[in-house]
C-alpha cells in the first residue's frame, strides 16, 4: 500500500460496519453549567468511555480486522507507551492473535501493568524513538509480526474517523467540532468523516504550546518532525507524519494551542463539573474553547474527549 | 400534614412530572469490563451527573414546587453540611427564594462554597444536631422560612423515589435495584416506585458497617435513632425517621452491609474503569453486590450511584 493513501469518507463508513460489533458507541453529554460559563452548546463525544479508556481502540481494531488469518497468527507489534499500545493489545486478544508491545523502560508502572492485563508481551528498550523503532523491526524480524503505526497508518485513520461519525450522526446540526492532535491520526479521520458529511461544519484542531510541532507546521506549511515537547497532556507528545500533515493542510479549518494552565484547569473543570474523568490530552479541546471564546460565543461545538486515562495517585490539582 | 403520611406509586409519577423540566434525565451506563468481574448485567443510574452533583436535587425541587408564592416569599431553611443543602440552596434560587442553610462551623471550605456559589445564605452553629436543629428554629422564628428536611418530607421522598421510576422506565426488566441508605429517603421513594411498578423487582439496601444504623434498625424492627458514625462515606452517616423505616421495612426485600474496606476498593474500580466520579456513598451498591455476589449472579441489577461530589485533594486511593 502507497504510504499515503488517504481515505475517503466511505473508508470510515467502511470502518465503522466494521469494527461497530466490537467497539462501545460512547455517549455524547453535555452540561447545561458549562455551557452557561462558555456561552455555547458544548456536545462532548466520551472516548474516555472507549474500551482500554481511550479513541484509540477504533483505530487498533480497524486495523487487526484489516488483517487475514495468516498475518494475525505472526501476530501485531507497535512501539507506545501510551493508550494506543493498550488498543492494539486487547484488539490483538480479542482475535487470538499475540501483541508485541516496544515499551521504553522508564514508562510509568501503571501503564506497564495495562498492557500486560491486556496478555500482551512488553519488549523494553531505551526511551528514544530510535531505540523504539529497533527493536521492533527485531521483533519483525523474529516473528513476522505486522507493525500497527499508532497514526501514520490507513486502517488507523479510518478507525478513529468513526468518532467523527458517530458525533455527526447523532447531532448533525453542529456549527463545528474539536479534538486535540499529536500524532494527527484522529483529527485526520474526523476531519475526513466530518467534511465528507457537511463540508460547512467546522473543523478545529487543539494543541498545547508546549507541544506546538502540528500548529507550526500547518501555519508554516513545513512538515516539522524534531521538537522538545514539555506539556501534561502526555498523548500529544508525538509529531505529524507526511500524511496526517496532508489531510489536516487540507482539512482542517485552524488550529489551536493551549497554555499548560488551561489545560489543568479545563481538565480540572470536566471532573469536578461533569464528574467523568478526563486525562489531560482530552481538556486541551475545552482549553482552545476557553482562550478562544468569541470565536465558539453561541456555536453548538462538538469536542472529543480523547481519553480517560490518568494515574489517581498523582493529579495535577 | 400528617408527619407519617407515605407515598404511593401515583404520587411520585406526579412529582415526576413536575420536577422533569428543572433536573437532568440522568443516563444509565454500564460497563462489560464490571459485568464480567461480576457475573452480572449492572445498570448504573448516574445521579452523580444530576445537578448539584447528586439525586437530592430532586426532592429538593419537588418540595420547592409545591410551596405557593407566599411561602416562597419567606424562604426556606434547612441544616444539611452535604448535597441536601446544595441541593436545597439551587432549588430556591431557580424560583428567586432565598435559602437559608446552617452548616456545622467545622463543614469543609469546598462545601461552604458550593452551598454560597448557589446564592444561599449560611448560618454556622456548632456542630452537633441540636445547635442545627436550634439554629434552624430561629431563622424560622425571624423569617417565616419553610423547613425542607432532607429525608423525612413527603414531598423529597417522592422527588427522590423519580430515580427509580425513571430506572424501570428504561430497563423495566431488571432483577434487582440497589441503592444507598442514609437517612433512608432515597430508598424509600425507590422502593415504593419499583414495587409500585413491578412488586416482582427486589430492592434491596447497602450501607456501611460503620454506620449500620437502618440495618439494625431493620433487623432488630426497633428504630435506632442514636449511633456513632465512622465510615468514609459522608452522604450516609444519619439515620432513618419513624416515616422512612416504616416504609423500608414494609418495602426492602433486604439491607446489606458493607466494609470500608470494599467501599473505597469499589470507588477506584468506578473511577478507573468506568472513567467516572462518584463519592463514596455511590460505591456502597457495588460493594454490597461484590460482598453478596451469589444473590446477584447471572441477574440484571440496577444500581444508584447517589452523587459525585468529593474533595479532589483528598482522595481514598
């Protein structure tokens, strides 16, 4: 497959026939607190409700469906330490096949402990992406095992495109949608599912400052891969690939970047308001919401929450 | 009004009509990762994500519904340190009456201000029932203000007994609901909603041992109005009035214990795995299902989790 094949509205339509039987359809809440503070409708579509508490099961079970019988028994591997490693886990367990998960050594024991519970075998290495990409071209080598880039990756695309869906479905008079991007993946499937459906829907990407690389590169036009991320919301670490940078270029109507505090505070805002927990990649969506105001003042705005998870034991508040 | 007088079915079909425009319909959610630890289909009715964070809100605004222009005028007065008074306080500022709330001098800062964010005004006393129960009996002498207690009042009986209907209405082929006994006022309005609508429904209670005042009370059928409190879960700590255990003994099919211990354990297990707050008197229902899993086995259980609201800086776990 060409490395940048894009998909089309009807892959995520595909996508979601596909891998609906496996996936929770997550509810969409609203609270009429908030939305009096923000002086808009805010529609919230609770991917930390997901299974392994995160959007990224979609992507990972589009993925392992894609595969036929013969690739599934050589088996998955991914290099993450992070939600997408949890989803390509129990997507692998789910269809009997094994998962090999490239883990840097120094990752948070909480994490460790979710992708083992998952039945997946964790291969530690050094924490750097080099290190990473290694030793799971090792694991390739030994096994024959297929790679599941955690974004840069077709039937990923698609998968996490279905959140699009299924918020477009339910409210389709929406002024506008938002989600938070690092690796671009999501923001590059709802973009697709959402413009596909009504191309006069918004579509608005968030980003911490301190892991500003997709908002540089799409105000500059220049695909920026090396940079130093320094923020809490630890599942927008990660910089754009070729392709994602191509669909959000084209998709996306702008961007965003949030402050550390905003961040904290939007996160702090959800538990404490909505009761549902958030990890702190999901509140950055609010945070753009929040510094940006007049720009969402009386919008009915549907915003992704990416994820829920987050160590109990060490909160930012 | 006669002190003792007991709801019927009809009488909380009418509160419901009444108070359905100013709460939330809250959502059920269920989880295949709890039903499986389980061996149960488990219905969680999320009163954490009502307004005020909690069901009190709903008797609350049945009682206010019911009082004319002319008691509105005079206010109304409770002493509640918990959800009751926040519930009791928006309650009154949605029909522009003032709220009178005494709280013990010693209330936690975070309830303080939930209690004044809602515009009420807040009496201190010392922190025992009779500087409350004295503190309230002037504000009436001076004000004229209508007492609402937060549990031995028809009209808050049949506003809390609405979670119940509105639970059977969804899922009207459940086994079993169980919920929270504090004051009993909850369990009360439910059990006479579900036996109302399906007298084949068990209801059973769950409380904690530390606070196991309805569970001898029910057992022993002698009503103990005196007892000494030591559980985390700060929502259950008084106990039932002649009203609420003559209903509960007519009504509970049966009343569980539960240790802190399985509390705070079931707490986390809602917090991580179902991506939602809930305070520790919500945990009880689950933790009275994992310590009795026999009775609930292979049986579609409704559960009540009784509010969200908790200290975020000073977590169980």
């Amino acid at each position: 497959m060409n490395n940048m094949v894009v998909p089309v509205r009807a892959d995520i339509e595909d996508a979601w026939e596909k891998i609906r039987p496996y996936i929770h359809k997550t509810p969409v809440l609203s609270s009429s607190l908030l939305n009096e503070m923000f002086g808009a409708e805010l529609y919230f579509k609770c991917e930390n409700f997901q299974k392994v508490g995160a959007f990224k099961f979609r992507g990972a079970t589009n993925a392992v469906l894609s595969l036929n019988e013969e690739a599934l028994s050589r088996g998955l591997v991914t290099h993450s330490s992070g939600n997408h490693a949890a989803a390509v886990s129990l997507a692998a367990k789910m269809r009997g096949a094994r998962a090999y998960i490239v883990m840097p050594s120094n990752s948070p024991e909480v994490k460790k402990q979710a992708v083992a519970g998952y039945g997946a075998e964790i291969r530690f290495c050094e924490p750097n992406l080099r290190a990473r990409e290694d030793t799971a071209s090792e694991i390739i080598k030994e096994t024959g095992a297929t790679f599941i880039h955690a974004y840069d990756n077709f039937n990923v695309i698609c998968g996490q495109g279905t959140v699009g869906l299924e918020l477009i479905n339910e409210y389709p008079d929406l002024d506008a949608v938002i989600g938070p991007v690092g690796g671009g993946g999501l923001m590059s499937g709802i973009s697709i599912a959402v413009k596909g459906l009504d191309p006069d829907i918004k579509v608005y990407g968030a980003e911490p400052l301190g892991a500003d690389d997709a908002y540089r590169s799409l105000k500059s036009g220049k695909l920026i891969t090396h940079h130093k991320p320094d923020t809490i919301a630890d599942g927008l670490l990660t910089t754009l690939s070729e392709r994602t940078f191509a669909i959000l270029g084209e998709k996306l109507d702008d961007i965003f970047t949030v402050t550390e505090e905003s961040i904290v505070g939007c996160m702090q805002l959800i538990w404490e308001r909505m009761k549902i927990i958030v990890e702190p990649s999901s509140a950055v969506t609010l945070a753009a919401i929040a510094e940006n105001n007049q720009i969402f003042r009386n919008r009915k705005v549907g915003l992704v929450l990416s994820g829920g998870n987050v160590d109990l034991r060490n909160l930012p508040f």
